[in-house]
C-alpha cells in the first residue's frame, strides 16, 4: 500500500512545486508508480511538466467524478514518464476550496477519495498551496508523511513553523501525518545568510533537516521548458541531489 506525502510550507517561492514534481519524476524513474496532485490553486504542476492545466480537484471534490477519470498521463513535450501519473490543478481549484467551505467541509474528504488509489500506487505525492486553507489542511490529513522545502533565509523558516503549527493540530483533530524531513532549498554555501539558517535548523530540528539542495538557474529553466531535471541536466548537481533525496525517501518505505 502506498505512502502519501504531502509537500507543504506556509511560505511561498521555496521550491515546493519544484521539489513535489522532481521528486515524484525520481521515484518513478526507480520503478516506483508515483501520483502527483495538484492542490494549490496556482496549477503549476501540470506547467512544470509541460501538461495542459485541467479542473482535476475540482472535478474529484466538488464533482465527486472518481479519481480514474482526472487522472492524466505526465507525458509531454516528447517526454515519456513510465510510472508518474498526475491529477491536475487549474485556477478553478481555488473554487473548490470555496464550495467546500459553503457546503460543510469534511476534513477527510480528500483522504477518502485517495484511499482506494492507495493500492495502485507506491507514491501519491500532494502539491500545497503556500497559504494556509482547507485544501492545505486537507491535504495534510490526508498524508501519512510531510515533507517541509524551506529555503534557508528567515522568512521561509517561519512559514515551516506554521505549518509544522498546523500538522500538531490536524493530529489532535484524528490526523496521522508524520513529519517525514526538512528538505533545504535555494542552498548558496557561499553566503553567509545560507551557512548560518542551515546551521539553526539543524541545531534546533537536528536529525529532521535533510541534505540541501543548492540554488541552481537550471531548475528555475526546467520549469519554463515543461521538463524535469532528470531530462534537462540529468547529469547535474541538481539531478544527483533530488537522486539523493528519492533514495532517503525510499529508505522510510
């Protein structure tokens, strides 16, 4: 049976969409059948694969259609993905949130349409929204693990916080969701402000903050092409550090 991750910060701009999709590539690229699911507003999961944008939450939360039938291929631009399928996001998602804030929302509604895909696939991966929101705690209980990019610099180390805030809640509301890492993003050993966040988050997080990953121009260039690193720079740093991070994930089942 499958594990669901859900990659979240309260944070924008701190490699989430970057780290749930190049992720989600590795693992299926190791054999694993991979699901990512789009729940932040924006879409951009589809965009960064070189998918057309579709209402795919939508239709599964408010429509109630079953999950087979949102489901797409991340095939795209000539790229074949064996293994990684995708529920997309557009700007209709946000709608969702609304209607289900009107109509009673349940906070396992997106667990229970998940629950049966646990068998089809090793991994289902959930893209969040940044702010927090019914999708994003949702998206939480549903998940057996969260794992939290935070770029090192300030800000994105209170949006870790918060959402770390919101998992302690969502357990004491019947959630079972783990803190699974800390994934370092938009690493620069160069500066000082980098070297000194990183050394915090491990002094007071310790075994929970995961190798880096270092700023890197190719994957802001993957994301405009519609490509993983693993197409664009398969033999860059930036490849064996998401490698890196597959295997870690892989080694907690």
């Amino acid at each position: 049976m499958s594990k669901i991750i859900a990659i979240a910060n309260q944070k924008g701009g701190v490699g989430k969409t970057t780290t749930a999709v190049t992720l989600g590539h590795a693992l299926a690229l190791r054999g694993k059948p991979t699901l990512l699911v789009d729940c932040d507003p924006q879409g951009q999961v589809a965009t960064f694969l070189g998918v057309r944008q579709e209402s795919g939450l939508f239709d599964l939360l408010v429509n109630m259609r079953p999950l087979a039938d949102v489901t797409r291929h991340a095939d795209a631009n000539g790229n074949i993905r064996p293994g990684l399928r995708l529920v997309p996001g557009d700007k209709r998602t946000a709608t969702a949130q609304g209607v289900m804030a009107l109509e009673g929302f349940r906070l396992s509604a997106l667990a229970d349409v998940l629950w049966d895909a646990k068998t089809d696939y090793d991994y289902i991966i959930l893209d969040t929204s940044p702010s927090v929101g019914l999708l994003q705690e949702a998206a939480l209980y549903a998940a057996d693990w969260l794992l939290i990019p935070s770029a090192v610099d300030y800000a994105s180390t209170e949006g870790l916080t918060a959402v770390l805030g919101t998992l302690t809640e969502l357990r004491k509301r019947g959630g079972d969701c783990r803190l699974l890492g800390i994934v370092p993003t938009f690493y620069d050993e160069i500066t000082t402000e980098s070297r000194d966040t990183l050394e915090q988050l491990r002094e007071h997080l310790r075994d929970a903050v995961w190798e880096p990953i270092h700023r890197a121009t190719i994957l802001r260039e993957c994301a405009a092409d519609g490509m993983t690193i693993f197409e664009k720079a398969p033999q860059s740093r930036a490849a064996r550090e998401y490698e890196a991070l597959a295997e870690r994930v892989m080694d907690h089942g």
